[in-house]
C-alpha cells in the first residue's frame, strides 16, 4: 500500500476515535451516575446530540494542527476528511432526527 495512502488512513482512523473519546469524557463529567442508555437516550429526547458531538469534534482540531505542524499533511488531510464524515452525523441529528 502506499505510504501516503496509510497516512491518510491513519489520520482518518484517529479522527473517527478521538470524538469517541471527547464522547466518554463529556459522559464522565456530566453523565456518570446514569446508565450509558439513558445518557444517550436523554441527549435524543432534548436534541443535544448534534451539540455534543460538534464539541466533541475540538480535540479533533488540535489533532490536525499537531500533524500540521510536524509536516504530515496527509495524516492532516485524514483527520479533516473524518470530521466532514462527522459532519454529516452532525447535519442528520441536527435536521432529521
């Protein structure tokens, strides 16, 4: 496979994983004395889901702007493409659920 496409790969992958922790983290916080089903049950009814999950996308930037400053543009690349994924996640909690 091609070193470019593994970077790409890779910041990709990152960046589909770190929103899942900033997801953990926020549930931490706020959350811990519910069940993990009402926590995501709660976020659905009161239509908080697209808003924390927009949150949850900042760790994803300071990603980006790590790889950014150590030249690895595709890993940067990678991470950008995941938070556009993301992105629609966002637009479907957002307008149509």
């Amino acid at each position: 496979m091609n070193k470019d496409l593994k970077n790409l790969i890779t910041g990709t992958a990152l960046g589909f994983f770190v929103p899942f922790v900033g997801l953990a983290v926020f549930y931490f916080i706020k959350f811990s004395s519910h069940s993990l089903g009402e926590y995501v049950s709660t976020m659905n009814s009161h239509h908080l889901m697209a808003p924390v999950i927009s949150v949850s996308l900042v760790p994803n930037i300071l990603l980006f702007f790590f790889y950014l400053n150590r030249n690895k543009f595709k890993q940067g690349q990678g991470v950008i493409l995941s938070m556009l994924i993301w992105g629609v996640a966002v637009v479907y909690f957002k307008f149509l659920a």
